[in-house]
C-alpha cells in the first residue's frame, strides 16, 4: 500500500502515521513510560483502507523504531497484543507488564 509512514513526539505522546493522497489515513498512538519504554495505545485503520496489512506496517515501523532506540514497547492496543502473542519474531522489542 503506497503512502508515507511518519513518526512524530510531543512530551510524553508519540504517533506512527500513514499519509495517502496528503491525507492521514491510519495512525498508531504510543506513551511514553519512561526513557526506553512506550505503551502502544491506540491503532485506527480508515475503513477505506482496511484489510491491506496497513496496521501491521504501522506496528512495522514501531518495531524498527524501537529495535533502533532500544526501546522496548508494552501495549494495551488489542492490535498489538494479538501481533506480540502471534508472531515470535516481535518479542525482542515486548515489553511485559506484570
């Protein structure tokens, strides 16, 4: 799917986006929970674009990101639960809450 994904921070708050057509069509939304640790919120996909992997370049993007910054993400997103629970190769950046 064509589009740019951007990455933005404001205080404690960060967002993964995808821009299509000058619009923003999906986002992923975080919390910063400390220095090295984020809580993924929120994923909305428009319907528009659903059932094209769209979250899981967002979720993608944050991975990379994190893998990069080494950060480690938590999340109460069902999205990103189910993807941590589902697929191995992920879990080196899963932060667990107990």
């Amino acid at each position: 799917m064509p589009g740019k994904i951007t990455h933005s921070e404001a205080g404690d708050r960060g967002v993964f986006a995808l821009e299509q057509g000058g619009r923003q069509v999906a986002e992923m939304t975080y919390q910063r929970l400390g220095e090295a640790r984020i809580l993924v919120d929120h994923t909305h996909v428009d319907p528009a674009v659903r059932g094209h992997g769209v979250a899981r370049q967002l979720l993608d993007a944050a991975v990379a990101w994190a893998r990069q910054t080494n950060t480690k993400i938590s999340a109460s997103c069902s999205y990103v639960v189910v993807q941590f629970a589902r697929d191995a190769s992920l879990r080196d950046v899963q932060d667990k809450i107990d």
